[in-house]
C-alpha cells in the first residue's frame, strides 16, 4: 500500500461523491470491487494492527479478490475525534475506535470504562460478548454505525506519573492528568480531585515531555509501545478502567456489500479480535519486567479504596442516571452493585 500523508488523503477523499466514497472502484482497470480504508489510532507493532493486517489478508483471499482494505495504523489519518467524523461521513469505511470516544456519538459505548467496575477479565468478556456488548451496539446502529460482534482489548489501564507514585486517591488531589476525550474520563478523576486534561491519543508523548501534563493512564502495552517510559517514572497498578476497540463500519457503506462479502469481512474481523485477546494477556505478562528495566517504578494499590471514594463522590449515581437504568442493570448483573 502506497502511504498517504493525511492532507492528499483527505484532498483525494473530498472529491469523491455517492457510492464511490464507500469504497465501490470506479477506475478502469482496478481488480478489487470495492476498496475500504481501515484506520486505527494504534502502532503498527500492536498485535491489534499485527492481527489486523492477517485478517485483511485473509479477506482479500477469501473474497477472491473482490474486497481489498487498506490501513492505517498510529495515527495516519488523525486522532480519534478525526477518524470518528470521517468514519461517520464515509471518507473511510473501518475504523477501530475506543468506546471511550465513540461516546462522544453513542453515549453508552463508553459504559465499560466505568472506574473501578470490572473486576477481571472473566466479567469483562462475560458482559462485551453477552447482553450489555449486545445493547452496545444497537445503540451505535441508531447512530448509522454498524459495529462488529468481538471488541479487540486494550487491557486494563494504569496510571503513570512524572512527579509521584498514585498510591491512595488522595494522591490524584491536583494531579495534573491527560485522559481521552471522554466525559466519562474527565467526571471520574474530577471525582479524586485530580484536574484532568483531555488530549487526543497523537499528542499525548508532547504533552508530557513537555509537562502539560504530570501524568497519564493507559495499558501497559500502549505504555511500552509508545515509549511513554522515557517521560514518565511511575507506573500506579491501578487498574481503574478497563478498555476495548469496537470494529465500527460506515452504516451505508456496510449496507452496500453483498451479503457474502459482509460475512468474509466479520468473521475474520471477529476472529482476529480473539486472536488479539490472547496476544495482549502475553504480552501484559512480561510488561512489567520490561518496563522496570527501562526505569519505571511500580507500586500496586487497593482498589477498593479508590471504589469508596468515587461511590462516596456520586460518581456511580451520576452515571447511572445517564446511561438509564437498563443499560445499568446490564452492567451490574456482571459486576455486582456499584451505586
């Protein structure tokens, strides 16, 4: 694939009308029926985009050729605000994207990240692959999005910090921390008195090194992959939210493929997204070895603590009454009563 710089790509993008902005090739010539972009926030070392491009290449087989998706990873195509408009316009056709800033257009989609809910992993994929992942995303099919079955993880998030360990919530008092662009993120650490700074995920690296920010929280694996470790110092195992990547189409752009196709595009999709799963729980493993030999220093927390401040604060009360009581209860019956 012949990498675009953004400006072209958005150039050559914006004079294409109808169908053809969904990918249908009218060039003479080309072998594909239909060509999608498929963009990502992530670098291409993630076993997301690793797993990603099997799965392109195992659909451009299947499909016989018929559907090529092209992709950009890390950024390529801006942050996730950016790949949001342009996955809703249809100036792409794929896009994986955190519920976390999909909420910005399907409020509930960021209901997995409420802080301190999901206790492990068996909750987690109990929940997103049951009834509350299935509520998800009918809620994103109103909004002319069509989501995929399997979320790819992105593993439970830490927080790091350049000036001092976060050991008890009264530590987050002041706490100059990035987070994504997420009323969800900014309510909950506003909840620890912490002053939470809403920065896209491409110019998180700046605003530390620059100090914008003392700190940020992301999974260990963003946090090795993004060399976060050469602006930061301390690694808090909070696991405070856990959080996931929705395989999302444009709506009309789906609607258009033949049903075959659409098939060959979801399970292989889906199975990638497993395949990922396992990849990140490996990996997750032996991150903390790595990152103290870069010169992290880690320290492990009572979650339990942070849960009292943020019942006591009215966090969970706050959001329960806006995702509704019928998304609440579906996260509840898996992570018992939080409110």
């Amino acid at each position: 694939m012949t990498r675009m710089t953004r400006r072209v790509f958005l150039r050559t993008t914006t004079t294409v009308t109808g169908v053809a902005a969904f990918g249908i090739l009218t060039r003479p010539g080309d072998a594909a029926e239909f060509t999608w972009r498929y963009a990502n926030e992530i670098v291409s070392a993630h076993p997301m985009n690793v797993r990603l491009q099997q799965a392109v290449e195992r659909i451009r087989q299947e499909s016989g050729g018929r559907m090529e998706i092209q992709t950009f990873p890390n950024n390529q195509l801006g942050g996730g605000t950016d790949m949001l408009s342009q996955l809703r316009t249809g100036v792409i056709q794929l896009c994986n994207l955190s519920g976390l800033i999909l909420a910005t257009v399907v409020p509930v989609a960021s209901i997995n990240g409420i802080g301190f809910g999901f206790k492990d992993y068996d909750q987690v994929w109990a929940a997103m692959d049951g009834a509350l992942g299935g509520y998800v995303r009918s809620a994103i099919e109103k909004s002319e999005l069509f989501a995929l079955e399997k979320m790819w993880d992105n593993g439970y998030r830490q927080i790091t910090s350049g000036t001092h360990p976060i050991n008890a919530p009264e530590d987050l008092k002041g706490f100059k921390i990035r987070v994504p662009v997420s009323p969800l993120w900014t309510s909950m650490f506003k909840a620890f008195g912490a002053s939470p700074a809403s920065i896209n995920f491409s110019e998180v690296y700046a605003a530390l090194q620059t100090k914008i920010v003392e700190g940020q929280e992301n999974p260990l694996s963003l946090i090795e992959f993004n060399k976060f470790y050469e602006v930061q110092k301390y690694v808090s195992l909070t696991n405070h939210m856990w959080d996931g990547f929705w395989s999302l189409a444009n709506g009309r752009a789906w609607a258009s493929l033949p049903k075959d196709l659409q098939e060959i595009i979801a399970r292989n999709i889906d199975k990638a997204a497993i395949e990922e799963r396992q990849d990140i729980r490996k990996i997750n493993d032996s991150l903390r070895g790595q990152l103290t030999q870069h010169g992290m220093v880690f320290n492990e927390t009572d979650p339990a603590k942070f849960r009292a401040t943020l019942r006591t604060a009215g966090f969970y009360a706050e959001w329960k009454e806006k995702y509704g009581p019928e998304a609440w209860a579906a996260f509840e019956k898996h992570v018992g009563a939080l409110s």
